[in-house]
C-alpha cells in the first residue's frame, strides 16, 4: 500500500513539474479563447479613459459559486475539496479574502481589455484530498487583463511549485461594474480548469474526465473602493 502512494505522489509531482514548464512561455502572452476581458499589443487601454481605478486592493473577497458540473466531476476522481487558511465555503460558495493589488476598469468597448490589474490572495486556497494525499492551490493571483489565475501548489504540505497557471477567466458573461457606497463589484465571469491543470489532474489519477472545459463556477469579485493605506 506504501508503494503505491509513493508512485502517486512520484506522479503528482513529476505532473505537477511538468504544469509548471509548460505554463512559463503562456505567462507572456494574451490568451486565444474568446473572452470579452483579453488582450493584444496596442491595445486600445492606453488611450482609453477609466471609469474606476484603485491603486492599492485591500480587504473583500473574491468568491466562486461553485457549479454542480465540477462537484460531480470532483465525486468521480475520488476527490474531496476543502479550504485552505483564510478560504471559506458557505451556501455552495467559495471565497477567497484579498489580500492585495490593483484594478482598472474602462467602459466596455472603449478598451480592451477592459479590466486590467492583478486581484491578490495570499494565505487562502483550495484543497483536494484523496486518500493520504492532499493536493493545495494555494495564493491565487488574478490577473484580468489575461484572463488567467496564478497559483502555488503543494502536496502533503510541501510546496512543489510557485505562480503555476491554474484557472483560466472567461468574462463574456462578466456584468457591468457595480458600485455600493465604498465598494466596487465585478460579477459574472466563468471560471473554468486551465489546460495545465486539467493535464496534470488527469496523469496524477489515471482519468481523462477533466478537460478545460470544466466550468468551476461563477465569480464575484467584491473590493473597497478606498485605496490601502
């Protein structure tokens, strides 16, 4: 039984190594999806007036509705999903508490993209279990302009790699902003297994049922409209 787990965490980690090569070169670039939040060379943001910027992000969250779609796919992989640090889950809902960054939004179709920045979460993430194996995502890092999501990632408590590409952002569906008082909300975009990590999900435990298109859930990003002192 002991060699058995240690073949799995060989694996996990070779999988794990091999995520993150592969997504240095993607760090550089715009993505291809289509997605109402990418971006290019010359883009039109630089010419474009603002509609909100915050220079310093502190204290909110960002949170995920989770959909029935990836809880389904989490039951057939045998996987358990928790929270990791500051991470709560409540009402189907999981939520990451900001911790950091800056955003600036611009009228749809005067730029693009349209909301540029990073949204920072350290000291939260998720976890998946399967038997003594204990898989974290941990620090995500939001960055809109890209549509993509950064993280680290650990097994069994030791940290294996850094800024790794795990989500990736699809905001066609992304809502206006909205603003409440001292607080700015952006809500809508899909969230959805990058390619990397559905790669290594699927060599680390013998399936192909995770793709990049399993939709995680929907994102609401809530943020305070005053800068951080």
């Amino acid at each position: 039984m002991n060699a058995i787990r240690t073949h799995r965490n060989r694996k996990l980690v070779a999988g794990i190594a091999l995520a993150a090569v592969a997504s240095l070169p993607l760090a550089a670039c715009g993505s291809t999806e289509s997605n109402d939040s990418e971006t290019s060379a010359g883009s039109s943001s630089d010419i474009a007036k603002p509609v909100a910027r915050i220079n310093a992000l502190s204290g909110q969250d960002t949170g995920i509705l989770l959909d029935s779609g990836f809880a389904d796919a989490l039951t057939t992989l045998g996987l358990t999903p928790g929270t990791v640090g500051t991470a709560t889950l409540a009402d189907g809902s999981i939520n990451f508490p900001i911790t950091g960054g800056n955003v600036t939004y611009f009228e749809p179709g005067t730029a693009k993209p349209y909301v540029i920045g990073q949204v920072q979460h350290e000291g939260s993430g998720l976890s998946l279990t399967a038997g003594d194996t204990t898989v974290e995502l941990t620090n995500f890092n939001v960055d809109p302009g890209i549509s993509r999501v950064y993280g680290d990632v650990s097994v069994n408590g030791e940290t294996v790699v850094t800024s790794a590409f795990l989500f990736q952002l699809r905001g066609a569906t992304l809502k206006p902003l909205q603003v409440e008082g001292d607080t700015a909300i952006l809500e809508g975009t899909k969230v959805f297994i990058s390619p990397v990590a559905a790669e290594l999900l699927n060599s680390t435990f013998g399936t192909d049922a995770v793709t990049d298109q399993l939709l995680v859930g929907i994102a609401k990003i809530t943020v305070n409209t005053t800068p951080a002192a």
